[in-house]
C-alpha cells in the first residue's frame, strides 16, 4: 500500500529483531464488533494481533476488545476517529458514503476468489484509484469476503430466475439490482437479523457469502443454494491517520511489518478456506441443496442485467465506469496471476 511501503517488502510472518525501548509500550486498543467466538476473530484478528504483540515485545501492546457495543457497523470509523479505539475491523459497504469509490468491490459478476480480490484491491489502493476514500484513515490491510452467493429457504432454486416474486435480503445497491433486474424484491436487513426474517417468513431468501452461514447458523433457515458471482465484499482494518502519524517510529515500524498487500492477500487466501468450510457445512445439511449456477443463468445475468448493475455503479460514484474497467482489469490480471479459470 503506498502508505505502508515497508509492509509491501516485509512478509507478514518476518520476525523483527529484538527492539529495546525505555518508555512504556504503545498501547493500542482493537476493536472488532463481533463477539468473541466469530469466526472472523478466531481466524483473522486475533491471530493477526497476537503475531503484532509477539514481534512488537516491549514495544506496541494491543488489547483486543469485542462485542457490537463498543465498535458496530454503524460507528466503526467514528469510534477510531474519536480515539475511543485505535485499531478496528468494519466493512466498507456499511459506510458507503465514506468509500464510495472502494465500493466498487462490491460489483457483482466479476468472477474471482477473495484471494484475487485481495491482489488486485491492492493494487488499485497503491495506484490512487480510490481517490480520497482513505484520505483520513490508514488500512493496516484488507479483507476481502468471497462472491456472495444465492440461497432461499423453501421452493425450488434450480435457476435464478426462480427467486421471481420472492424477498430476497441483500447487502448493498448492487446485489438490489440483481433482485430487482430478476424479479424479485430486494430487503434490507443486517445479516444479524436474517436469521430471523428468514425463519418468520419476513424474507423468502438472501444474497450472502457461504462464510456467514457457520457464524450465523442460517443453514437452519435455508434450504436450497447456488453459488454465484453474485458481488464481494471488503472489510479492513484500520487506524486513524492522525493516530497513525502519532505512533513512536519503533511502533509503526512493527505495524508496517504487519500490514499491506502481503497481510491482505494472506487474508484473502483464509476468507477462501472458510467459504469452502461454509459451503462444505451447509451441503452436509439434510435436506439442503447446493449447486453452481448454471453456465446459461450466469450468461443471462452476464447480459442486461449485469450492464444494469454497472450503469448504475457508473451513475452514482464519480468516474465509475472507468474505474469499474479498472478493477475487472485488475480482477483479470489476479486470477490469471493465481492460475484461476
């Protein structure tokens, strides 16, 4: 990241020489949002935490705090940048006024693992492509959820034109406009609260990664599956860059060894792992049903529907439709780089 140069040279698993310091360790406060078993805790920030602590021995403390009450979708940015928290986990698409451009991500029907998301979301970010979205904040490093699938609780799901007339709960614009383009009618729910829309009958179906499935335990309310290119989504986690700035060079040193587009990609690699994991739980359910979308479905949603989807991204968000080339360049340049088909 352009930022963090030294992060790009240092593995993320590059062990620092022992660092002596006089004064008391910098303390830095980490807030998740989520409680204490999620996954994205156990498999992510936690671990990423402690290797910080153990590299930064006397010389940066991290105390890692969960739960929504401190840190939530709502005021993860606010909450560092009134130093209540230094560091913080959120997702870009819960403050979309705040990274319009970063939101391209998001785009559905660019086809790719979290891993090449993660490549190429770097390489975006290092270019400037995102202009002023991180002007105030410093990403230690992305993460990159995996293409959200379709998945519906009852009825038959053997095509996507089958959610037709159905509720479908969706997480950003993009995925609404699919709904909408298929007839369906788009909710907005938080994925904490589809559980039970889903199990009251409030919404027929969801657009989602296989990784929310094992932390939410909607494979109790779902029934039939297709696993789509259906948008991504990022999360990141970050500080404040006047906080950033304030750090002792010994501090943001050990930092810089933990962050960038080696850590993002690191990460990129495990959200894979997990969808699998989520994928693998949920077709094991009896009487769930898991399938790939059809190549006629995805050539279907490919046509009008997907030049709906980007015309829209293009309309709302400044110079969209040239950074929409951008990313499914940099998409293209990734998988192929990973050897994905």
């Amino acid at each position: 990241m352009r930022q963090l140069s030294l992060g790009l040279l240092l593995a993320a698993t590059t062990a620092l020489a022992p660092i002596s310091a006089a004064a008391e360790p910098e303390r830095l406060m980490v807030g998740t949002g989520n409680i204490p078993i999620h996954p994205m805790n156990l498999r992510v920030i936690i671990p990423w935490a402690e290797r910080v602590a153990e590299q930064g021995e006397g010389v940066i403390e991290l105390v890692v705090r969960h739960g929504p009450m401190l840190v939530n979708n709502d005021n993860y940015v606010d909450r560092v940048t009134d130093d209540v928290v230094q560091i913080a986990f959120g997702m870009l698409v819960f403050q979309p006024g705040r990274f319009p451009r970063s939101l391209v991500t998001s785009v559905p029907f660019v086809e790719g693992s979290a891993e090449a998301a993660a490549i190429a979301m770097c390489r975006l970010y290092e270019e400037g492509a995102f202009g002023e979205d991180f002007a105030d904040v410093v990403p230690l490093f992305f993460v990159p959820f995996p293409q959200s699938s379709l998945h519906v609780n009852g009825g038959e799901l053997s095509s996507v034109t089958d959610i037709a007339g159905r509720k479908i709960i969706v997480g950003s614009p993009t995925a609404a406009a699919v709904v909408t383009g298929l007839g369906g009618t788009p909710l907005s729910i938080p994925v904490y609260d589809n559980y039970q829309a889903l199990q009251l009958g409030t919404a027929d179906g969801n657009i989602l990664p296989f990784t929310a499935f094992p932390a939410f335990n909607l494979h109790e309310v779902t029934t039939a599956h297709m696993a789509a290119p259906l948008g991504g989504a990022t999360g990141m986690v970050f500080m404040s860059r006047a906080r950033w700035e304030a750090l002792t060079p010994e501090a943001r040193a050990v930092l810089e060894a933990n962050s960038g587009c080696d850590v993002t990609r690191e990460v990129g690699a495990i959200m894979d792992a997990w969808d699998a994991e989520g994928r693998a739980m949920v077709a094991a359910q009896p009487g769930h049903t898991v399938i790939d979308i059809p190549p006629e479905d995805l050539a279907l949603l490919q046509g009008e529907i997907a030049q709906a989807v980007f015309d829209g991204f293009a309309q709302r968000v400044e110079g969209g439709a040239e950074l929409l080339a951008q990313w499914q360049e940099a998409m293209a340049a990734a998988r192929a780089e990973l050897g994905e088909n």
